[in-house]
C-alpha cells in the first residue's frame, strides 16, 4: 500500500527531522528511520492499532 502524507503532515515530519538533525548529526536520520518503522508497523496490521474519529 501506499502512504500519502498531507502537505502539512509532511513538512511537520520535515521540520522535525532538520531540527533533530540541527543538534546531533545523524539524529534526523534516525527520526525519519524510526517514523518509516512505525508506519510500515501499521500497514502491516492496520487492525492491530487504534483509529482516531475525526468531528
């Protein structure tokens, strides 16, 4: 499956990524790697996490 971001979404993964980046190098890496693990996680077993409801 493929996952698309919304614009926002995307540049708030952005932003974070090159702000822990800024501080110790590598660690922007090691963010987005770890964001990429929980969303493969997730469209493994889509059941298996909760669903938020949106008003």
């Amino acid at each position: 499956m493929r996952l698309i971001y919304h614009p926002d979404a995307e540049l708030e993964l952005i932003d974070a990524a090159r702000f822990y980046e800024d501080r110790v190098q590598g660690l922007g890496r090691q963010f987005l790697d770890a964001s990429d693990d929980g969303v493969s996680l997730i469209q493994a077993a889509p059941s298996s996490s909760a669903s938020l409801k949106t008003m």
